[in-house]
C-alpha cells in the first residue's frame, strides 16, 4: 500500500497550478488574448542582462569539467561566502559562508529548515493566510501545522500568537510581503512578537525558532522598508530565493542562512547540511551558483510591478471591491463578493478571470489576483473585474 499522506499531497494537487493548467487549456479554447490568467506568481519581466552575460561568460570560459561536475552538497564555499559578504554589507549582521546553505528556491530552503529544526509531533505556528505549501513541508518534516488568523487587515496578532504557543511550539513561520495578502509585517509587530518569543522560550526552557520565508523582500512599494528579523530575534532562520526578484523561478536558486547569533549556530547549520541530505536535496545548480556572486544585489526590473499594482488598486476600489493595502509582493488579496470564495472564482471565470481562491491560503472570504504580468494584459482585464462587480450588484 501507498503511504495515504503522499499519496493525497500527489492526488489533490496544488489549487494554483491546477487553476494555471485550466488556464492554459482554457487560452487553447478562446485564444490567450481572451484569457485574464491571474493565477500562479510566474514573474513576467526578464531576467537582468547580468545574468544573462554571466552565464554565457561562464559557458564560454570555465572548463566544462568544473563547471557542471558537483559542488559540496551546502554549496561551492566561495559562492556561499560571497553570499554572506552580501547579507553582511546590507544587514549589518554576522554570518559567514558557513551559515550558508544554498538551496533548490525558497521551497526547498523551507523544507530543509523545518526538517532540521523539528522533532515529531513538534508545532508550527503558521499565521494565515499562507502560502500553502507550508503544511505540507511542516508535515513532510513530522510537526504540526498550528494555524492563526492575522488581524482584518492582514498584520500579525501576537495576542493570538501567544494564546497559540505551548510546550511543542518550535517553530513561528513568518512571511513578509507576504503571499497572498501583500502586506509587509510592521516594525511594531515583529518587536512584540520577538518579545514574546523570547518570554516563552525563556519560560518553557527551549528555543522557538523564528523562520523568516522572504523571496519578496525585493519587492515593496513607496519605500517601504522590510524588517530583517534577525536583527530583531537572534534565534532566526531565512529562507530567501532569486525566483521573484531576479526572475529566475523556473532555474530552482535559493538558500538557508543561520546567522551567527542564533543559539548554537553551527549545530543547527549542521542540522541544516542534515536536512538537506535527508531530502536529497544538495548541491543546486552549478552553473547558477557560479553565476550568482556577479548578481548579487541586482534586481530584474521591478517597476512594472509597481505600475501594475498601481492601475489594479484604484480601478478595483473603484468598482467597489475591497482589499488589504497591498505594500509589496505582486499580490492582491481581495474580498470576495459573496461568501463562498470557491463560488466567487467560478463566477470570475464567466467572465475569463483566473483567481485563486482564498481557502487554498488558509484564510477564506477572499481571492488572490496575481498581477506579475504585462502591463497591457491588466489594462484590457478591467472591464472583466467590472462586469464580475456588476453582476453582484456593484
Ligand atoms: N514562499 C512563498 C511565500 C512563495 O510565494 C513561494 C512561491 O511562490 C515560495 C516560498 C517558493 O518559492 P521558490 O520559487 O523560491 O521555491
């Protein structure tokens, strides 16, 4: 018999990438100029020239040999320390390559750091609404998910927080901008919550974590600063990726840090090497490693995002929907105009709208529009959201 567990995670899916398959069939039926395809975070400018040149420099002249044969299972160690050298010039913090772990993408680095940090029946704190694949990591790793609503609009609650934590809390999940909801966490939230990890490790004698998942630190608006939380709780872990902000999804390059300040860093770092063997999960791509020290710090151009978020709150709010203040990310998380956001979808899609529905994040009542694609393509949707308002009465 099949393990039941991996076999439902393979059977019913993911809801996005099952909307985005319906998506494509959909485009084949009524032409792809016909479809609003608002589903799936596929980034849609490219990828900056440096990126580019740098791998064709690096085909051309390091010898193939080295070039594509394995790396150490973390990580070439001067791709990892220039890594670090980068967080450090930007942060202010210590770490070294050492602390490095580089990863298939901000989805592996999350599976290894909950599977390096939990033992079985350990909780996870995930406050909703979430990228759902967390789950199904914290399961994977033999915790439990221990789900939280977010305040209305979309900021952590600690109060919640702290009713939620007992003596299995491990782990507290945080992901600013976050997906879907597109809010960054306040600097006033993430020092209260960092209090009140402190307080409870304190009082139940063991350390619970805070692992920070940030592949949209890049992308916030109108100036809007990011907290690092390792700058406010030592004992965090990141998890960060170049798919968003380099628009590198489909080429799998992220990594792990543990900071120096975390409690015995360097057994969790080799918790960390552990988790990632276990998984099978070493030594990412090669040639992106090698070309990654030269992109550091480069961004694919984001201004589009910024244009798109733009035209859609306005136009949306117009039509009287209504939303989260979207800070960063390229998402809107918005109320759906019936109940049932299952039902809210499926009446978006008379209309040729993909949206995701809000239960696939853990916090019904409300949809996502994905707005990661060309500028043209938002504009000619208006009319779309419109009719779908109107035909609720707005
Ligand atoms: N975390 C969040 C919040 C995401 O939205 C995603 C992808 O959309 C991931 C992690 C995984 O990203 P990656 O492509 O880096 O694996």
């Amino acid at each position: 018999m099949l393990p039941k567990r991996i076999l439902d995670y393979g059977k019913s899916g993911n809801v996005i990438r099952e909307i985005s398959e319906y998506g494509k069939q959909r485009a084949r039926e009524i032409g792809p100029e016909n479809l609003y395809d608002f589903s799936i975070g596929n980034p849609s400018v490219p990828c900056p020239e440096q990126v580019t040149q740098t791998l064709i420099s690096l085909l051309q002249t390091v010898p193939a040999k080295k070039l594509h044969a394995y790396t150490a299972a973390p990580g070439d160690p001067g791709v990892r320390q220039a890594v670090a050298d980068y967080l450090n010039g930007r942060f202010g913090r210590h770490c070294s390559g050492d602390g490095i772990y580089l990863t298939a993408g901000a989805a592996a680095a999350l599976a290894i750091s909950l599977t390096a940090l939990l033992n079985p029946g350990e909780e996870v704190i995930l406050p909703a609404p979430f990228f759902s694949e967390y789950v199904v990591y914290t399961e994977q790793a033999g915790g439990v998910p221990v789900i939280v609503p977010c305040r209305s609009d979309f900021q952590l609650d600690v109060d919640v927080i702290e009713r939620a934590i007992t003596e299995k809390t491990r782990v507290l999940l945080l992901n600013s901008p976050n997906n879907p909801s597109g809010v960054v966490f306040r600097e006033d939230t993430v020092r209260a919550v960092s209090q009140l990890l402190a307080r409870k490790s304190r009082e139940l004698g063991h350390t619970i974590y805070l692992l920070s998942d940030e592949p949209y630190r890049e992308l916030a608006y109108d100036g809007m600063e990011v907290p690092y939380l390792p700058n406010y709780y030592p004992n965090t872990l990141v998890c960060n990726s170049f798919s968003k902000c380099l628009s590198l999804a489909g080429e799998r390059l992220g990594y792990v840090l543990v900071p120096e300040t975390v409690e015995n860093w360097r057994d969790v770092y080799a918790a960390v090497c552990g988790g990632g063997r276990a998984l099978g999960y070493i030594n990412v791509s090669s040639l992106f490693q090698f070309a990654l020290p030269a992109c550091l710090g480069q961004t694919a151009d984001l201004s589009i995002y910024a244009e798109n978020r733009r035209i859609l709150v306005s136009a949306l709010k117009e039509y009287g929907y209504e939303m989260a203040t979207p800070d960063g990310a390229f998402y809107l998380y918005v109320k759906a105009l019936e109940e049932d956001d299952m039902a809210f979808c499926k009446k978006a899609r008379e209309f040729e709208l993909l949206l995701v529905p809000g239960q696939a994040f853990y916090y019904p009542g409300y949809v996502r529009v994905a707005y990661c694609m060309d500028t043209d393509t938002i504009r000619r949707a208006l009319p779309a959201f419109k009719k779908l308002a109107q035909a609720y009465g707005k």
